[in-house]
C-alpha cells in the first residue's frame, strides 16, 4: 500500500483526494500497489466530509508518520509551504507540489534537499494545470535545445481576454464575470498583472537551461490597461490580443517578458480561448510542437499531481531528476528585443511619420479622435524613444 499525506485540503487537495479515490482501481493497476491517502493536513475540521477522520493540524505529525512515503502540497505561497516540504524530504518524503510561488522562489533549493535525502520533489502541476508539459520539456524532448518557448499560462486572463473580444466588453467588466464564476481571486493582482505567468515562465525556463532564473527580473505587463478599443483594432488587423509569456533564446542565454501580444490568426497561439492554456515549443530540431489542455481548474490540476504520485510510486527508492542548479542565469537585455508594435495616439500622421517614418495605418470600426498604426520592426530601447519623443500615446501593443 502506497500511502499519502496531503498538505491543504482546498480546491487542489481535494481534487487529489476525489481521483485517488475515483481512480484508485485504474492507478493501482499502473502502480501495482493500491494508493490511501492516510492523513490531511488544514486548519479546519471538515465535519461530515469523508476525510474528517484523517484531518491533522500539525505538519510534523505527517513528516514523523513513518507509513507516509508520498506528501502532496497544494497550500500555495512561500511559506508555510517551504518550511513544511523541506520538513517532508528531510524526513525522507518524496513531495509532489502544484504550488508554481514555491517552485520559482525556492526551487532549486528544495531539489538539493530531495537529492541529499534519497527522495523526489516534483512540480508538474506547477505550470499549466492538467498540461503534461514539465515532463514533455525535461524527459521527451530531452534531446532539443529549446529557442523559444511561448505561453498563454494563465487561464483568467485568457477567459477575459476571451470575453472582451467576444462581448465588447471592457476590462472592469470581464474582471466581474470572471470574479463571478470563480475563475479571478477577490484580489485579482497575480493574475491580471501577469505576476503568476511571470512565475510560471521562468519556471520553465529554469528547466530548459538548468540554472536558476529570478522571476523578478522578467519585465512584466499584465491586462488591466487593455480596453475595448483595443479589441477594436485587433479585430481590424485579423488578430487576438493574449497575454504571452515568453522565453527566447538570445546568445549564450536567454531573454524573457510577460506581456500582452496582437497574435495573428496564422499562429497557434490564436485559437486558445476561454480558461484553457497552451505552450509553444521551438526546439532546433523538432521545429514547433504546442501543448494544449486545461490549464487550471480542480480536476485537471488535481490529476497532473497524481501524475507525480504515480511516477513516484512506479520507481521506489529512485530520485526522479527533473531539476535546475542554484547557479543564476542572468537573462538578456530585454531591450534589445525587437518586434513591431501597434500603437495609438491623438497625433496626426505627418507627425507620425516624421518620428517612426513609414508604418501602417489601422482604421477600426467606431473609433475616432485617434490614429492606429502598426511601426516597422525595431528594438524596445528604441521604441521608448521614439514613443517619447511622438508624445500622446493612448496605449500600445506588441506583435507577434
């Protein structure tokens, strides 16, 4: 019997319990031992529910239960989470986590930990809910060098992205709806500011280069500043505005930025809509390849950690290597990026023209009192100085 022990009993830790216990038949047969989930850590009760039995309040009583082999985090934040995983291995846990505040800011850390104790700490769930892409980039396409990797990772953002171009609406507006459903935070920040796909893209990139990427220094721009009138033009242009997360291979490193982007209808990126998520991978030689699925929810996150709790049931005594070094990869100057950009102002074209010299004008349906146009490709550095020196710029958006 492969027994387990579960670090928060919230959205994520119940969704383990349930296919645990829906799927238990399924996985044991995979397994070849059946799994139990023997003990549940939270601060609260649960009267009535099924685990109420299991319920302990003191992280120390999972690490010290000699029968517990596999712990499962899916508290979320920093701390207490870091102290009580580096508890679990330390005691010779193997831990599987869905927390990607943990794995970005303590990662490396923790890997060194599982080593030294003979264990495991895997982090599937970590980045794109139900997505196999952890696995995909560290094991399958092991034999690439990945140049680019391109995400929509963060399903509320793509939900009102989603139903801004679907509904006219304004930003405040789908915030609303997707409060409503449940899919934003009463404090939306991490989200709508691209503060959890920054963290999920360096991640991701940590993997791929094998050291440490501080996700503080990724240049970040969520969605809040996109409007309806926006939509407007990229509707215009045959394009849909995503908020990407992406990482590009730039010399002897890397550069990265979350940012919102005009996707054109020709990318794969285009059609992933509504909650889900999608990674695009360059490798140079594989070309691309997109990984599409649930990227969030209950169950699909929920059955990524069981995914873990699987591998590491099929490979007793074995540290399952899917980490990156301490050694920090200093990115690249993000500023010597170069794209085109779509841009709004209440200047005239001749002034336009005589700062960016020969763009494309973009006339949107309902719109006035303003010029869209689209400018040659050029580097950010010299964007700031050019839409500085153009003056009364609305707002703009990066193409891809």
């Amino acid at each position: 019997m492969v027994k387990v022990g579960v670090m928060g009993y919230g959205t994520i830790g119940s969704g383990v319990v349930e296919i645990i216990e829906r799927n238990n038949s399924v996985l044991a047969g995979r397994i070849g031992d059946a799994i139990e989930v023997k003990s549940v850590l939270d601060i609260r009760e649960f009267e009535g529910d099924p685990i109420h039995d299991k319920i302990v309040h003191d992280y120390k009583a999972l690490a010290a239960d000699p029968e517990i082999s596999i712990v499962v985090e899916t508290m979320g934040g920093v701390e207490p989470a870091f102290t009580f995983v580096k508890e679990m291995l330390e005691n010779g846990k193997s831990v599987c986590t869905s927390n990607k505040a943990l794995v970005a800011d303590k990662g490396a850390e923790l890997f060194q930990i599982a080593k030294a104790n003979g264990v495991s700490f895997l982090y599937e769930a970590s980045v794109g809910g139900g997505i196999p892409i952890i696995r995909n980039l560290s094991e399958t396409l092991t034999a690439e060098v990945i140049e680019e990797i391109a995400g929509i990772l963060n399903g509320t953002t793509n939900y009102m992205l989603t139903m801004m171009s679907e509904e006219g609406w304004e930003y405040e507006d789908a915030l609303k709806d997707a409060q409503a459903k449940g899919y934003a935070e009463k404090d939306p920040t991490a989200d709508v500011e691209g503060f959890d796909a920054c963290r999920k893209i360096a991640i991701l990139t940590s993997l791929i280069t094998g050291r440490t990427v501080d996700f503080e220094t990724i240049p970040t721009e969520g969605i809040s500043k996109v409007t309806a009138t926006d939509i407007k033009y990229a509707k215009a242009m045959g394009r849909a505005i995503k908020l990407i997360a992406t990482s590009v291979v730039a010399g002897d490193t890397y550069v990265a930025r979350v940012a919102p982007y005009l996707v054109p209808s020709t990318h794969t990126l285009y059609h992933v809509s509504d909650v889900f998520n999608a990674v695009f991978v360059h490798g140079n030689m594989l070309d691309d390849a997109m990984f599409y699925g649930s990227g969030a929810g209950k169950l699909p996150t929920a059955s990524a950690v069981v995914a873990d709790i699987v591998e590491i049931a099929k490979n007793p005594g074995k540290v399952i290597d899917m980490s990156w070094s301490d050694e920090k990869l200093v990115l690249g100057d993000v500023s010597e990026m170069t794209t085109a950009f779509f841009v709004r102002t209440k200047k005239d074209i001749a002034a336009v023209k005589a700062v960016f010299g020969d763009v494309e004008l973009v006339t949107a349906e309902g719109v006035s009192g303003e010029i869209g146009f689209v400018t040659p490709i050029i580097s950010e550095k010299d964007f700031a100085a050019k839409s500085s020196a153009l003056g009364d710029v609305i707002g703009y958006l990066r193409m891809k």
